[in-house]
C-alpha cells in the first residue's frame, strides 16, 4: 500500500495539475514497482508561503524581498 506525499506552496495549483500529480504517481509506482493504483495514496498538501521557510526567512518574504530587489534593479536601468 504506497503512500506518497507531495507539499506545495498554496499558490494557485489547480485540480488540473493535481489529478496529473496523482496519476502521474500512481503511474509510476504501477511501472516501477508493480503496486496495485486501487491501494496506493496519494496526499497533496498545500502549504501557505508563510509557513514555508528556507534558510531563515519564510517563503512570502523571500518572494517580496526577491520583487522588491527586481523592482529596484528595472528603476535603475531606465
């Protein structure tokens, strides 16, 4: 019974690109390992940017600090 996981930021993923996330598991685990898809899972969390860190700050503001520091650089070259 595999069970995987996959975490994304919550961003706008759609259930589009879930469904291809959940099938394109099981596809594989099918493939790879001859695991039945009726009994394997198949788990998507989305995570907010603010409870994402890396390094020492939190996603959202690496994000603004990253548009932040683009904005200024676009205001320089013109």
């Amino acid at each position: 019974m595999p069970y995987v996981n996959f975490r994304v930021t919550k961003e706008g993923v759609t259930a589009e690109q879930k469904l291809e996330l959940i099938k394109g598991a099981t596809e594989l685990l099918q493939r790879v390992l001859n695991k039945n898809p009726a009994t394997t899972f198949v788990i998507i969390d989305e995570v907010e940017t603010d409870n994402w860190g890396i390094g020492y700050d939190n996603v959202t503001t690496l994000r603004a600090n990253a548009a932040a520091a683009k904005a200024k650089a676009k205001a320089n070259a013109s």
